[in-house]
C-alpha cells in the first residue's frame, strides 16, 4: 500500500508533535521527581513554618465560691494593646502616641517595634486600664490593636487563699 506524499508529510508532524509532547512530559515529570526528591523535606518545613503556628488557649476559668456562695476568686477579661509592627508606617510616631498612655519610654517602645522585624503580633502591653483603653482606642493608628485576655480577680482579698492554688503552682510555674 502506497500513502500519498502529504499524508505521509500529515502524519510525520503529527507523530513530532507527539514526540515533542512526550518529551515535555518526561522533562516535566523529571523536574517534579528532582523537587520532591532533592527539596522536598526543605520545601514541607518552610510551609509549615509559614501555615502551621502554636498558640496557647488559656481555658476560662470558673468562680471560686464559699459556703454561702460569695466569690473568692473569679475571671474577668482585661484589654491589652498589640502592634502588627509590617503595617506601622511610621514607627517612631507610633511609639511616641502609644508610650506616654501605656507607661513606656519612647525609645524603648521604637526599639520593640523596629526588633519585632516579621513579627504579625508583638504584645506592647497587658492590664489595660479602662481611661488608657479610650485613649488608645481614639488613636487609630494603623497596626495598633486591643485584645482581650483573661485575667484571674480575688474579690475578698485573700480570703480563702489557703485552698486556692495558682494554675501551675505543682509544677512550680505558678503566675
């Protein structure tokens, strides 16, 4: 059987643009192989380090009652100040706003705020007062934030004290 000059000339183009696919395919199959195999383990820890974060969930906890069901110690959440350091466009105005109403010295905040470097969330300060919350919270000021935490009262002093034990205290890390 005898195929004419240009299905002979059809079939020959096809036939190198199959081949050319195949071995695009082995190159990138290649190149998948040397990446999974060469790099893979580098590759998993620097995602996981950039996705995968641990971060300690206090458990809330309860009232501490007497017999006639007066609070000895109980929970109650307190404002703290955080800086997202990246989205603070001038660092040393910020420190010079936030200093004076948490207590701090500027240069010591500016030096916090330039060392937080990548940092997303640098704590600036804890137990808030109630006139230093208004006043930070007036300030809006780009990467500054409030946050709640937990913080444990003892509204009849130390009251009791002899049966309350810190969180930790057997392990000897009590707050």
């Amino acid at each position: 059987m005898h195929y004419s000059r240009s299905y002979n000339a059809h079939l020959v183009k096809w036939h190198s643009v199959l081949v050319a696919l195949l071995v695009g395919f082995v190159v990138l199959a290649g190149r998948l192989m040397s990446v999974h195999v060469g790099e893979g383990a580098r590759l998993t820890a620097y995602a996981n380090r950039k996705q995968i974060a641990t971060v300690p969930l206090p458990a809330q906890r309860g009232f501490i009652c007497d017999g006639r069901g007066r609070i000895l110690a109980g929970s109650r959440l307190q404002k703290g100040v955080f800086a997202d350091p990246k989205l603070i466009p001038d660092k040393g105005l910020a420190a010079r706003m936030i200093a004076q109403i948490i207590g701090v010295g500027v240069s010591e905040l500016e030096t916090d705020l330039v060392a937080a470097g990548d940092r997303r969330f640098f704590v600036l300060a804890r137990r808030l007062s109630d006139s230093q919350v208004e006043q930070l919270s007036q300030l809006k000021i780009p990467g500054i934030g409030l946050f709640d935490e937990p913080s444990r009262i003892y509204p009849m002093g130390s009251v009791g004290g002899q049966i309350m034990v810190s969180p930790g205290a057997w392990a000897g890390t009590a707050n």
